[in-house]
C-alpha cells in the first residue's frame, strides 16, 4: 500500500498485519516534511519511534524543510539525510538502503547502541540522477521496517 503525497509515497510493505498505532511514526513540529506513518508488521511495532528525510542532522535530530519532489538545476546537487529513531533493539543491526531507480546505491550496517537509538545517512543527490529514489530501513534479516519513496526532477527552465 502507499500514500500518494506530491509525487513522493511513504510504502508500507504489509507482511502480515499492519501496526495501526498512530505514534509509531510520528513529526515533531520542527521536522521535515516527509515522515513515515506505519510500522511495516507487528514484529517491528514500538521499535521505529521515527524515519524521515531531512536537509541536514542537526544535535542527532531531523532539521530543514524539505521540499518533494527534489528539483535540481543542470549542474546542480543536493545532500539527503535518511533519519531513524529506534528503540528496544540494542545490540541488533539495521541497515539504511538508498536505492536509485530500483537498484541499490549504497547500504550502510548500524549497530544499534543503546536501547534508544537515532541515526542517520545521507545521499549526496546530483542533477545527472533525475528519477525515482527509494531509502529503506532494514532489520538484520533484510526485512523492510520502513520505506520513502520520492522523486528527482529537473529545474522547468532548464
């Protein structure tokens, strides 16, 4: 399933039941834009307390309002950060997976530390890679815990 906002969609992978549980994602009033709203299944409720995509990271939080789809001028570039804040897994491994037209780009393991864990990668995202871009947390099994999808388009007068 997936909700559509301004050409950017917030996948949730539904492997058996769906965590309704409201705060399970949740935007603090200073945070991007675009947040994730549901857990993927029940293994994974309670765990992702937040996932986002931000222009910066700023005191291991979330900062700059970001602004989808991505427009880039001809030779232009923009730095994403994928943030996730997760708790209950300490000593566990997750992976951000940033994938570009479906094919996966860069996959960074992180040992989660502390029983309260915020994260975070980024993507330096250049005018040459105009399309559908995917950032995904995964558990140590490979299983999607959450996925924003979003697209990158070219400036109009260019």
């Amino acid at each position: 399933a997936s909700n559509a906002k301004s050409e950017t969609a917030i996948k949730t992978v539904t492997p058996a039941v769906k965590s309704t549980t409201p705060s399970a994602l949740e935007q603090k009033p200073d945070s991007p834009v675009l947040t994730g709203d549901k857990i993927n299944s029940s293994a994974h409720a309670g765990q992702i307390m937040r996932g986002s995509l931000a222009l910066a990271i700023k005191n291991k939080e979330p900062v700059g309002k970001l602004n989808l789809p991505l427009v880039l001028g001809k030779n232009g570039k923009q730095t994403l950060y994928y943030f996730t804040e997760i708790k209950n897994m300490s000593g566990k491994w997750v992976y951000h997976e940033w994938l570009y037209k479906g094919k996966r780009i860069f996959k960074r393991p992180i040992k989660i530390g502390e029983q309260h864990w915020r994260t975070g990668t980024h993507k330096i995202i250049r005018s040459t890679e105009l399309g559908d871009w995917t950032v995904r947390l995964l558990d140590e099994n490979g299983a999607i815990m959450q996925q924003i999808e979003f697209k990158v388009v070219a400036a109009n007068n260019e």
